[in-house]
C-alpha cells in the first residue's frame, strides 16, 4: 500500500487480504485506489462518504431537472399544452 500524496492511498488488490484493516483505516480519511497488474480497477471510500457523495448527486438531478422543466416552460407556447379535460 502506497500514500501517493495526502488525499490518495494505491494498493493492490492482493493487499485485501493481508492489510485489510490497515486499508480500512486509511478509507477513514480518504479514498483508495484499488489496482490490479498496476492499473486502477476500483475505488473505494468511507461508507458516510459515500452516502454523502450519492444525496449531493440527487440533489444536483434534481435541480438540473428543475432547470430543465423552467426552461421548457418559459419557451412553450400555449398551444403546446393538451387541455386534459378536452382530451
């Protein structure tokens, strides 16, 4: 397990088994990368982080959605809209 630089931990996928607790510990304070043959295949981080990261990311579609519906509301017209009680 390598500490690149204070925000990343690289380690083998091999070290699972063998530092496990110690990769768990450094998942504490940030991500690590995990690699195989010395490339990336996966990245892991603190469960908190990332239930934090997934509602910042709902949040972020939802207000994207919400621009979305503003902006195809402000260029529609009336005749673009289906009268639900005609229909």
């Amino acid at each position: 397990m390598i500490t690149v630089k204070k925000e990343t931990t690289i380690a083998g996928l091999s070290e699972l088994r063998t530092k496990s607790e110690a990769i768990l510990k450094e998942l504490k304070s940030h991500p690590v990368v995990l690699e195989k043959h010395n490339k990336p295949v996966a990245v892991m981080v603190d469960y908190r982080r990332f239930e934090q990261e997934e509602e910042m990311l709902d949040y972020a579609e939802e207000y994207i959605l919400a621009c979305l519906a503003e902006k195809r509301d402000k260029e529609s017209k009336k005749t673009d809209y289906v009268d639900i009680h005609k229909w």
